[in-house]
C-alpha cells in the first residue's frame, strides 16, 4: 500500500537530469521524454524529487524504446522507497549501533 501524504504538505524540490545527455547507441543529443515525480522523507523534511528521464530522437537509433534516468536519483533514495538514505542511515544506526528500540525510534 502507497504511503499517503498528509493534506497540505509542502515539499523541498530537487530537480535531477541525466548527467550525459548524448545517446550511449549514436550520440544524439536526447530529449526529455517524460518526467518521474518521487516524494520521500529525508532529515530535511518531505522531498520532492523531480526526474527527468531522456530518450534518443532518433527512430532509427538501436537504444529506440529505452528511457535514460538520472544517475543521481539512486544517491538519494532506493527506487520507490519513501525514505531517502539519511533517514535509512540515521535508523539504521540508532537500530544496530544503539539497539534503540522500535518504540524510542518513533518516539524520536
Ligand atoms: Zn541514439
């Protein structure tokens, strides 16, 4: 089940691009077929990530039908996580490290 945003939350937003934007197959330049909106928790507060995925114009091209994602996008959050890394390290550590109990971590 998709965790459920509070109404009325605002977000920090993180705007994220494919760092190489030619084509790995031709070279092309790529275009920005669509965008991947990804909402999470960091130690910020609520995130928006914005991904704007790239694809190659070229018809012809043998990388046709693959959609690039930004590289970085994996340095803030697993793929559909809704915690982004600091929050997993920060429990994680307090968890293991610490042998906090389940209780003190959401009391924290
Ligand atoms: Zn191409």
């Amino acid at each position: 089940m998709a965790y459920r945003w509070p109404a009325g939350t605002t977000f920090k937003r993180i705007d994220l691009d494919v760092q190489d934007r030619s084509c790995p197959a031709c070279g092309r330049a790529m275009h920005v077929c669509d965008h991947r909106y990804h909402h999470l928790w960091t130690l910020q507060g609520p995130t928006q990530v914005v991904n704007r995925l790239g694809r190659c114009p070229d018809a012809s091209c043998e990388s046709r039908g693959c959609t690039f994602s930004p590289e970085a996008a994996l340095s803030i959050s697993m793929p559909r996580w809704c915690l982004g890394w600091d929050v997993f390290c920060w429990l994680g550590h307090r968890r293991f490290a610490r042998h906090w109990s389940v209780s003190q971590l959401r009391a924290a």
